[in-house]
C-alpha cells in the first residue's frame, strides 16, 4: 500500500480544500482565519451520535471556539430542518457554519448558512435554482462556511446548491446561491472508515453519476470535461477497494477527492439520472446515490443516440474494450455487480404507481434542462418504468 502521506497538500480549486489523514485537527484553525469564534456544527442524527461528532466539538473547545451542535436533519433534508438549523443559530448567538457528514448533512448546513442572516420574510423558496431567483438572497449576509464531507458522494462541500424537499409539494428544490460554495474543505479519510460497504457503494456510485452526467453534458466547458474524466477514473481505480477493505485509507482517500471533482464537474450540468433521482427521493424518500447508481444504465441507453462520441473516448481513457456505449454501459453493470447495487427500482420498494406524476416532474428538473437529449415527460416516465422493471 502506498503511503498516504504523499497525498497531503492544500488545494484552490473552487475552494481551499486540505487534505490527508487527520486534517480535521486543523478544523479549529480553518474556522478563525474565516473569522468566526462561535461556530454551529451542523450534521445528521446518526452522526451526532457517534464518538467521532463530540471528539470534534471537544477538539474545537480545547482551541478556544464556542462550538454549538444542530443535528436534526432527515437523510433528506426538508424545509423545517433549515428554519430549525436557522432559529438554533440566532438563538446560539453562532458566528458561523461547519457543515460535516453525507450529502443530508451538508446541504442542510449550506441551506442554513445562507439563510440565517436573511431578511426576514425571505422564503427560502424563493431562492430555488430557476432564473436570477438567487439575486433574492443577499450574499453578503451569508455566514462562513466550513465543510467536511464524512463520505464520498455528493460532493456537496465544494458546490454552490442545496436539494432540500419542499414537504409541502413533496418535491425536491435546487436551492441556489454562488456564495453558498463552502470557503474551506477538509477531506480527511479518517472520517470515512466506518461507513458500511453499502453505504460506501452507493455514495462513490453518487460520484460517478456526476462525473458521467457532467462528461455527457452539451455545454462547453473544458474544464469540468477533463476533472470529470479523471474523476472517474478514480471511481474505477479506487471504490471496489474502498468497498472491500474500508480502512484503505488511500482508497478512501481517493473517493473524497472523486466526489469533490463530480460536484466541481457539474457545474458543466447534470441530466436525466438526477432529474429522475429528485423526484424519486421526494415520492419515495430513496437515497440519492442509490437512485442513480440504478438508473444510470437506463439513462445512457436512452441518451445512447446523444453520446457516443463522449462514450468512444471515456471508453479509451478508462481502458475499457470496444469503446463504445454499449461498452460504457457494460462497464457499469460489472461495478454495479461487484458492488451489489440492486438492478433495478422495484428492489429498493419503488412501484409503478406514480409513473406519470414522476415523468412530469422529471421534466421540469433543473438537472433535465442538461441532458444530451430533450426528453419529454413520456421519454421519463418510460425511462423509469423500464429501470423500475429492469428492462435494459
């Protein structure tokens, strides 16, 4: 095994990122130089729980900060937990926001650091990712953001949005804001160990998803292209040995900086598995990497006629025989295979029963309007009911 100390260094792009085991003693630090003394730590129930939350806490108390803890979160997170994380702001006095665990966690932590010094009376709503709504916040009013992603997925500490379920409307929002992007990153592989090969599989398939989807995007942006194309490279190179050795700390390692390069990627664009993926985890309260992980066969089949060019080259970069779609295609159902990622919906409880109400959804995602093609809400929902009856 290599030796992880080679892979510790500080990164600008898009955010200072640290990384390296053990770069969460430097948490306290990274929280003075952004000027706070009183920061919130705000993650999910299950993690809250665990010895590794309160050793963070205790640490930052040992540097002088006055950390506070708001924990109440669902694994996908609602509207109330934001007003909840806001009021446990205001009335803590907090000067701050470290955002630490999974997707849930750091979404609802960005959610809350852009919202808590808001006027009032400025819905969160209103900040949905559709037009210049984001012009309705003020920036300025944003609070410093410290992110430390405790598994490699969404990588939504390096990313400028928030998906948080409108309860009301049982339909997930893109809540948008380009100060929302955290102003430091700790990636440390410390944090990771723990997760369950479940839990692991489907968060480094989250990864994939944004590095493919952003690779298969239309637009021009060379950048995000070629940190896509490594990023997934690092998906095949590294998440089966994360999946089967979870204390590979290189691996591990690895998967953090592949799911921070899928978020920095999409700001190329996302498509069709996520416009499917949102309303399925608002319906149905589905993990997110999960939802993609299934449908991304499914989708690259139906984009097939749109992609095979990107797919001719990916299959080169990745070394994969007869570059092609088809090829692409059989590359992630052999992963999906070793990970044990379900083949199809109707494994993890998802029925038919809301087809047409999931394929009007699906296409007035923001995720749809970057898809290769432009499906219509039919394409959806026969999209979803072949990847609900796994017929590929």
């Amino acid at each position: 095994m290599s030796d992880i100390s080679r892979y510790t260094t500080s990164w600008n792009y898009p955010s200072a990122i640290l990384t390296g085991a053990g770069r969460i003693r430097d948490l306290p630090a990274q929280c003075r130089e952004l000027g706070m003394t009183a920061p919130l730590l705000i993650t999910d129930p299950g993690l809250a729980a665990l010895p590794m939350v309160r050793e963070v806490l205790d640490h930052c108390a040992g540097e002088g900060l006055r950390a506070g803890l708001f924990a109440e979160i669902k694994g996908n997170p609602t509207g109330a937990n934001v007003i909840a994380g806001v009021d446990a702001f205001r009335q803590g006095e907090h000067d701050g926001v470290i955002a630490f665990g999974g997707g849930s966690g750091l979404d609802a932590a960005k959610a809350v650091a852009l919202m808590a010094n808001q006027r009032d009376g400025l819905s969160l709503w209103s900040l949905e990712d559709v037009g210049d709504n984001w012009k309705n916040a003020d920036g300025d009013a944003i609070v410093p953001l410290v992110a430390v992603p405790t598994t490699a997925g969404t990588g939504s500490e390096v990313g400028r949005a928030s998906v948080i379920t409108d309860e009301a409307e049982r339909v997930k929002r893109i809540i948008f804001h380009p100060g929302m992007v955290p102003a430091r990153v700790i990636l440390d592989p410390t944090l990771t160990v723990g997760l369950p090969p479940a839990v692991t599989a489907a968060t480094g398939m989250d990864a994939l998803s944004h590095c493919l989807e952003a690779w298969c995007a239309p637009g021009y942006h060379p950048m995000a292209e070629g940190i896509a194309v490594e990023g997934m490279r690092r998906v095949r190179d590294y998440l089966p040995r994360a999946y089967a050795h979870g204390d590979d700390l290189e691996a591990r390692l690895n998967m953090l900086v592949a799911s921070s390069m899928g978020a920095t990627a999409f700001q190329r664009g996302l498509g069709a598995m996520h416009a499917l993926a949102h309303p399925l985890g608002a319906l149905y309260d589905a993990h997110h990497g999960t939802l993609n992980a299934i449908l991304m066969p499914y989708v690259l089949k139906a984009n097939e006629r749109a992609i095979g060019e990107p797919m001719v080259r990916l299959c080169r970069y990745l070394d994969i025989r007869q570059p092609g779609t088809s090829s692409a295609i059989d590359w992630v159902l052999e992963l999906r295979e070793r990970l044990a990622i379900p083949h199809d919906l109707a494994a993890i409880g998802i029925d038919a029963a809301e087809a047409v109400k999931i394929g009007e959804m699906a296409v007035v995602d923001p995720s749809a309007a970057s898809n290769p093609i432009a499906f219509t809400a039919e394409d959806y929902q026969r999209i979803f009911l072949a990847a609900q009856q796994g017929r590929l």
